[in-house]
C-alpha cells in the first residue's frame, strides 16, 4: 500500500495506541491554551474598543503561532525519522529488513513515511484550530494555507535528512547529534548569506535566503500580504524544500545497502582454524576443508591416538586454550569500571570524531560571525522592544549553547539506551557494580566526552568578557549557570534513559524536556512581549500554562519514579525559568543566577538520589506495543 509494506503495518498499528491519540489531544489542548492565555493578556491589558483591535490581535498571535509549529514540527520530524533507524539498528533488525523481499524505495521511504505519520496526524489536527483564528480578523485562509504548505515541505525535509543521517551513521547519539548540527547549519547559513548582502548566480542574497530559510518562508506566508506575494515569496522555498528532501530520498534508496550493514557487524569473513579443520561427531573421522578426495582419504585412516594429537592442536588456537600466552599486555581497569569504559575506549564509537569536527565547524562559524560583531563595534550595542534589552551578540551565541545543551543531552540519553538495546545493561546489573558506580560512571564518562561543547561556549564568553563587550561580573555568572545547566540535562537524559524501556520514548521526552524548558518559556515571553510591555504585570493569565507545564513535567519526568522531591522540583521549574527570562530580559542577572542554580541544582539533586541507592532501571523485558 502506498509506498510498501513497512508504512502499511505502521498505518495500521498506531491507532491502536494510546499514546497516538494522547499526543495529538495534548497538542491541541496546548495550542487552544495558549490562544486562550493571549486573550487573557489582550483583555487584561487593553481596552478592545472596535472591529480593528481584534483583527490586530488575529494578526500577532497567527503571526506567533506559525513560527511556533514550524520549530516544533520541524524538530519532531528530524528526531523522529533519525531516532525510528537509529533504534532499528541499535536492535539489530535493520538487517532483518535488508534481508527480506523489500526493495530499497519500499525500505527508505516506509520508514521516512512511517515516522512522519504522527506529524501528519498533529498537522490535521491543528489545521481546524489555526482556522478558528481566521474568526478573530486579520488573517486570511490563504495565510493559513500557504502556512501549512510550508509547515509540510519542512517537515518533509528535516525528515529525509534524518532518515538519510540514521541510515549513513551507526551510533544513535551520532545521528542526533548531526541532525541537530545540520539543521543549525540549514538556518544559520542561508540567514548569514541574507545579513552579509551576496548576490550568487546574479540572484540577490534577499532572494536567496527566502528561498532557503524555512523562518524567511513562514514570515512571508504568515503576513497579510501573502495573497499577493505568494509567487516569488513562499513557492521558490517550496520548490527547494521538496528537491532538496526528494535528492536527499534518492540517496537513501541509492546507498541504503551500501552503508548497511556496517563494517562493525561484518566480522568473521575468515573461516576459524576449527572450521577449516573439523572431526565427524558422528563417524569420527577428521574433515579438511579445502582437500581432495585422496587428502581426505588418507586423513580418514589417522588412528585414535592420532585423533587425539590432532583435536589437541586444533584446540590450541581456541578460546577455551587456557595455556596461551596474551600476545599484548592487558590494560588496568580503574575501580569504577563504568568510569573507565566511558573515558578510555571508544564507548561511542570511532566516528564520534566526525561529530566533534562538524561541531567545532558550526564553532568556528559561530566565532566568526561573534568577531565581526567585535570588529565592527556591534557587540557592544542591545536591541531595545517595549523595554526589553538583548544584546547583539546574543543571537548567534544563544543557538549555538542551545545546541551545545541537546547534544549534551543527547548523549546522556542514549548512553542508557545503546546499553539496553544492545542487552548489556542486564549485565551490568547481575555484576558486582553498584548503583553510585554506575550513575556516577555515566555522568562522568558524558561530561567526559562531550567536554569541547562544554568548554567553547564558555571560551566565546570569554572572549566577549576580553574585548570589553561583557562585564566581568556577568561572565562569572554565565560560567556558573551554564555548568548548572549542563549537569541538569546530563542528568535529565540519564534519568529518562533509565526510566523508559522504549528507546523512542525515552529519547522523545528527554530532549521534549529541554524543548519545553528553553523554547516553550521563551514563546510564552515573545507573547508577552507583543500584547504588551508590561511583562511583570502579567504572571496570571499564565497559571494555566504554568501549571499545564508542571504537570506534563511531573507524568513524563516522575511518573515511573515517583517522589515529593520531583513534584516539587516539576512543579517549581516552569515558574523557575518563567522568573529568569523575565528578569534576564529586564538584566536582573544575579537574580537569575540565583533561581538557575538552586532550581535546577534541585532537580537535579531529585533526580540523582532515588538512582543511588538501587537500580532503577526499566529494563522493557515485557514487550509493549511501542517496542514491537
């Protein structure tokens, strides 16, 4: 059916999940709220006097929402797409797949298509809520399409590039972490080609980036004006969209046997000596590989004691020979076993320095866009809207600690998840290992590896601090919380990947937890912002979201552990990050500061506990719909 019979069963079995109606309630539910919460905000703050304040009041919170679905849905197609391969594979059952009756086109794009579908499902789900919007005035139904229309070809893209980045790497958190880092280049790339004014191919570079840049295309398609401009403002970025993620499916379909499966599972391509050189269990007699007729013959006729000779010696090259010497000296394992596995052998992988020199690429990227701010004089001077200050060299800096942040927590969670899908985690807990060197082994080992995007964010600080464009002051404070930070999502992914038996679902949460925390805040604050300037005035019409967000924390973060500390520490944080945006926008820094640290320092401390003092892990030996 459609594109073969990987996207069919798929078709078939997710209505019969729960969670497939559970999230597609939650994301209307979330989307009615905040429609909700804006117009708490404009009646709280304004007086509606004629037709005209509503259809600006239609205008601004489509114009905010659009944006808000594009970040969202783009995200869930590319982690969705990369994390559904990269679990096939992490399982083994990709090569089940290579091996069927399936042709490459029905493998590729049933997978693409098959993880795609709930996108598709919040899409619909969502269309009749933006359409309501068209009620209030100042907002078209073509706005609408043409949104959607964007939204998809998007989603479209960011898909196939996660499917083309699971299928090409191996590990999990190599695939995350270079979807994530492809499409900060995605965006920050053709955004730098609009800001430095280069034409390319005779085409100007405002032409260009609205072509490219999936934030050009939704502005565009969610203005008034997009009735008129639909032609040479949204379909150019269509027609790349769909190219590029048509181009990026050919390639899967044209190299899926080829990168799979790796080289790591083609092993045993020698026949061993015992194989070559084997006895008859049944006539007892010796079998040689590669002889004739006559050599077999003669071997046939070896007498009992002869026998014997020849199993001993083909028992000298096996692993049970206790008597051979190791041909090179064994390395010394530290006393936390966990530690030293995670630190001094290639626990991720090889490649994983492929992902540190695309990361140190978007650094070098991000530097130098930081320097010319410096040269320029630009680093120094802040946007001001209604009273909120942000500096100018907080917009390329700002995405490149987000990123830094989700790769961090990307590994986090995986490091849990590798382990059980590969069956080593069953293992470890039959060993004499306990659960303080096991946790602390884990965290160590993550904050190890990953100690490069920790330290160049830092360093750029830094460098800000050294010509003048940041106090000292601040730069102690932002050292401070971004190492709270670090530690907090080091724990988060850990604590997730050690909650969920499903691989996906612990992934999904995890990094939605980060999401939700940094983004979800932030769109609550750009509402604000655009009803009104008086954002300290405005803690109300927020309970609602405030206390939603509490308690989806609470169901996805201490649900299957439960404790009061974690409802207290669900429950404070989307107050906690609520406070601190506001009072970074209105430059309370060591206010921040404050709440950052204890906030998440608390949540991290009711994370870590319950794990020390047992094996809490979801080992997902019951098998759920999700897992099957």
């Amino acid at each position: 059916m459609l594109v073969g019979p990987v996207f069919f069963r798929e078709a078939v079995v997710a209505p019969r999940r729960v969670r497939h109606y559970i999230m597609r309630t939650i994301y209307a539910v979330s989307l009615l709220l905040l429609i909700c919460t804006a117009w708490m905000i404009l009646k709280g703050t304004q007086i509606i006097q004629n037709v005209g304040d509503m259809a600006r009041f239609g205008a601004i919170l489509f114009q905010i929402l659009a944006p808000l679905q594009l970040a969202l849905i783009m995200f869930l197609s590319a982690i969705q797409a990369a994390s559904n391969i990269a679990i096939e594979k992490d399982r083994q059952t990709l090569i089940l797949l290579l091996m069927s009756r399936l042709t490459n086109s029905e493998l590729v794009l049933g997978k693409l298509f098959a993880s795609l579908l709930n996108i598709g499902v919040m899409l619909i789900t969502s269309l009749p809520i933006f359409m309501l919007i068209v009620l209030f005035g100042g907002t078209s139904f073509s706005q609408v399409g043409w949104t959607f229309a964007v939204t998809a070809a998007t989603a479209f893209a960011a898909g196939s590039l996660g499917a083309v980045v699971a299928l090409w790497r191996e590990k999990t958190f190599q695939t995350l972490a270079l979807v994530a880092m492809c499409i900060v280049f995605w965006l920050g790339f053709w955004e730098g080609v609009g800001l430095t004014g280069i034409s390319l191919a005779g085409l100007p570079a405002e032409q260009i980036t609205g072509a490219t840049s999936p934030i050009r295309a939704i502005i565009a398609a969610s203005h008034p004006t997009v009735s008129s401009s639909w032609s040479y403002a949204v379909v150019p970025y269509l027609m790349v969209s769909l190219t590029v993620a048509c181009g990026l499916c050919g390639l899967a379909i044209l190299k899926v046997r080829r990168w799979n499966p790796s080289r790591d599972v083609r092993f045993g391509q020698q026949e061993s000596d015992e194989a070559k050189n084997a006895i008859d269990v049944f006539t007892g007699k010796v079998r040689v590989a590669g002889s004739t007729l006559e050599e077999h013959t003669a071997a046939t006729k070896l007498t009992g004691r002869q026998l014997v000779e020849q199993s001993e010696g083909l028992r000298s090259g096996h692993v049970d020979d206790r008597s051979r010497a190791a041909s090179t000296k064994s390395r010394r394992v530290w006393d936390n076993p966990v530690l030293w596995r995670e630190m001094k052998t290639w626990a991720y992988g090889r490649k994983i320095l492929f992902i540190r020199a695309a990361y140190w690429l978007l650094a070098a990227c991000v530097f130098v866009a930081i320097y010319s701010m410096v040269s320029s004089g630009a680093a120094t001077r802040v946007t001001s809207d209604t009273g909120v200050t942000i500096p100018i060299a907080a917009r390329p800096l700002a995405p490149f600690i987000l990123v830094s942040i989700v790769m961090v927590n990307a590994l986090a969670v995986t490091s849990i998840t590798t382990e059980r899908d590969g069956r080593a985690l069953d293992l470890l807990m039959v060993t004499d290992i306990s659960p303080k060197e096991f946790l602390f082994g884990k965290l160590g080992g993550v904050l190890y590896v990953v100690s490069d995007m920790i330290l160049l964010p830092v360093l750029m600080c830094g460098y800000l601090w050294f010509n003048g464009a940041m106090t000292g002051e601040n730069f102690t404070y932002l050292c401070i919380g971004l190492f709270v930070l670090f530690l907090f999502v080091t724990m988060l992914g850990i604590h997730c990947g050690m909650s969920y038996a499903g691989s996906r679902q612990a992934i999904g949460v995890s990094l939605g937890t980060v999401f939700f925390l940094f983004l979800g805040v932030v769109t609550v604050m750009v509402m604000m912002v655009s009803f009104t300037g008086n954002v300290e005035a405005q803690l109300s019409p927020f309970l609602a979201c405030i206390v939603g967000g509490a308690i989806g924390l609470y169901v996805a973060l201490g649900w299957h552990t439960p404790s009061p500390a974690l409802v207290l520490a669900c429950g404070v944080l989307p107050i906690a990050m609520f406070y601190s945006i506001t009072s970074l926008l209105l430059g309370n820094y060591l206010s921040v500061l404050l709440v950052v640290c204890f906030t998440y320092g608390f949540a991290t401390t009711a994370m870590m506990i319950p794990r020390l003092s047992e094996f809490l892990v979801s080992t997902g030996r019951s098998k759920t719909a999700e897992n099957g």
